[in-house]
C-alpha cells in the first residue's frame, strides 16, 4: 500500500473496530504497538479530534465508563470520518489505486 492508502486503511480500522465493539474491541484485537500509526493517520487526514479522543482512550484503557463515553464521540463523527477520506483520498488521488509493481 502507498503511505496515503496505509493511513485511510488504519483509520477504516480504528472506526470500524470502535463502531462495531468500543475501544476495548480495538485493544483486544489491535493491542497497543500501532496506536502511534492510528493517532497519526487520523491527524494527517484532519480528524484531529479521534486522534485526540484514541490517546485518550489508551490513557483511560481500564476504566470502562470513561471508554464508553469516548466510544460515544467516535460514533458520532461518523460522517465526518467519511467526508475527511473523501478529501485526503481526493488530495493523494496520484498515489491511490495504483496497480501493483510485477
């Protein structure tokens, strides 16, 4: 994947594991070694607001009412999420779906 892919993909993953089953969800399954990759994909596609809500879901891991109100947030930005793809992807469209090297 190019680097832009890479960072819509991480942020399709982060909304998609919160959307489906909360932060805990992504932690059980993701863990925590790319939550720098996570956090900096959603900023350098303008959605500084999860990358500030996922820090602080990892500093607020095990409290679980903190994490459903934070889980909250993120189900709410829903349609930001997809109209902030749409502009970077629009923004990188050079190194986007481009055919694999043989």
């Amino acid at each position: 994947l190019s680097q832009p892919e890479y960072q819509c993909q991480l942020v399709m993953i982060y909304t998609g594991e919160v959307g489906n089953g909360g932060h805990s969800q992504f932690f059980d399954n993701r863990g925590f070694t790319s939550i720098d990759d996570h956090v900096a994909a959603l900023e350098a596609t303008s959605l500084h607001s999860l990358a500030q809500t996922l820090r602080e879901a990892v500093k607020m891991q095990t409290d679980l009412e903190r994490l459903n109100y934070l889980d909250k947030q993120v189900w709410a930005q829903n349609l930001e999420v997809d109209h902030a793809l749409q502009v970077f992807l629009r923004h990188h469209a050079k190194h986007v779906l481009r055919p694999e090297r043989a």
